[in-house]
C-alpha cells in the first residue's frame, strides 16, 4: 500500500520489513553524472584504490536500512556513517573523511538545505546527492544552487543512487 500527496508517491513500509515505493522503478534517469573535482590526482588515484566511502543523511530508520543494503551491494562503495539530523551531519562531515553524502531534504531536526551548504563552503570535493519526496522543481533549483551533484526523487529514482555511486569509482 502506498500513500499518494501531491504528484507524486511515497514509500511505505510493510510490516515484513521490507520497503516499497509506489511506482516501479523505470530506468528514467537521464541526468548525466556530475562528479566534483578531487582536490589532487593523489585523492583521485587514493579514490579509486579504495572503498568509497558514504554518509548517509536520512530521518527514517527504515529507508536508511534499504539505502545501506542498496549502497552495500554497490561494488568499491561503502556507508561509513549515518546520521539523521543536520547537525549530526555537519559533525560527522567535519570529523569524518566521505566522498559522498546521500541527503534527504526534511530531517529530524534541520534540513537538508543546511547539510548542503555546509558541503558547498567546506567539503566541494564530496559528491552531494539529494534523495528526497519533496520533488518540486523549487526543491531541485534550491539543491543545485546550494552545490547538490544529483536531486533524485525517493518514488521513482532510488536505486539510482547506487548507479551514481558506481559511476563515481570509475574513472
């Protein structure tokens, strides 16, 4: 079962555990692959001889479980850290070396918006991938100006966060 608001659907969860999200996923996205610019050849080459690591940014347990299966199955990608507000999210930027972050746009305390500034002024080299159900084209112009690499919608583009993150590793 699924919740529609708006022009577009929600993922629901079932009480098996599993995640559904309202409309099959069509290959749709066409959008090409913006990579941000290591800051040396040495952080491109240490890059790709390692795993890529992700941070996600994510209010909800259970999409945060299925991102992380989703990410994990990725080959060369991994999530190094996951957290549910914009503070924490500043936090494990500033501590943490990752060089990707998954960002929902409503958080529990914060948004979004204010994980990506943040990336923009301090961390341009990570790649800033929104996921969101707030895809209004107010949503993905606000992203983009604020550095956002990808504005992907929850309904009909999540697996492509790990198609995004595959394409990174390759050269």
């Amino acid at each position: 079962m699924t919740t529609s608001v708006g022009s577009h659907l929600h993922t629901h969860a079932h009480l098996d555990g599993t995640l559904s999200v309202g409309l099959p996923y069509a290959r749709f996205f066409k959008t090409p692959i913006r990579k941000p610019v290591p800051q040396s050849e040495d952080a491109l080459a240490a890059a790709q001889s390692r795993p890529l690591r992700v941070l996600l940014v994510e209010d909800s347990a259970l999409i945060r479980r299925h991102l992380v299966a989703l990410i994990e199955d990725t080959e060369g990608v991994t999530v190094s850290g996951e957290v549910d507000t914009e503070a924490d999210a500043i936090a494990a930027l500033q501590r943490d070396d990752f060089d990707a972050a998954v960002v929902d746009l409503q958080l529990r305390e914060g948004s979004g918006f204010g994980v990506l500034q943040h990336l923009k002024a301090n961390r341009p080299d990570v790649l800033a991938i929104v996921l969101t159900n707030s895809n209004t084209s107010a949503m993905r112009s606000r992203s983009m100006a604020l550095g956002a690499h990808h504005f992907l919608d929850k309904s009909s583009e999540f697996d492509c966060v790990g198609e995004l993150l595959e394409a990174m590793r390759k050269p």
